[in-house]
C-alpha cells in the first residue's frame, strides 16, 4: 500500500528489495542445508549417555552456524552487493549525465 506522499518509484524499490532478501536467503537456505544434511547423514557414531547429548548438541550448534552463515552470506553476496553496485552506478551516471 502506497503512503502519501510517496513515489512509485520507491515503492517499487522496496518491493524489489524485499523481493531480493526473500530470494537470496531462500537460496542461502538451500546452500547451507546441503552440506548440513550431507554431515548428519555420513555420521555413524552413536553415543548414549549425558557426554553423547552434549556432543550432539554442539554438532547441532554448529550446522545451525553453518546454516545461518550461508544465509547471511548468499543475501550479502548474491543480493545486497549487487543492489548497492547498481544503485551506485545509476547515481554515478546521473551525476555525468547532469540528470542529479
């Protein structure tokens, strides 16, 4: 929904911005999945007992990182950096153009 005052232009920035965090997180998600699935699948040992919850909780700690870290870095890498290059060109252009 469209403020008052506010352009399309905008509006349409901040979807396709929304759209771009939605889609270079999901691929990020899907990243990062793979190699965790792949780690819980080619574990064998089983330890029972208090040290074998504890083991298991540090391997969970650390595939959720692993997870999260492919997240982050699909939507910095894949999303953000090419946003903040394209919006640094167009201004760049602008300001050689004489349009600022």
């Amino acid at each position: 929904m469209k403020m008052q005052g506010e352009s399309d232009r905008s509006v349409m920035d901040r979807a396709q911005f929304r759209q771009t965090i939605i889609c270079t997180a999901a691929v990020g998600a899907v990243l990062g999945l793979v190699p965790a699935l792949g780690s819980i699948a080619t574990r064998s040992e089983r330890v029972a007992g208090p040290e074998g919850f504890l083991d298991w909780l540090l391997y969970a700690m650390n595939l959720a990182g692993v997870l999260v870290g492919s997240v982050i870095f699909c939507v910095l890498v894949f999303g953000m950096l090419p946003m903040l290059l394209q919006a640094g060109f167009v201004k760049l252009a602008r300001l050689w153009t004489g349009r600022a």
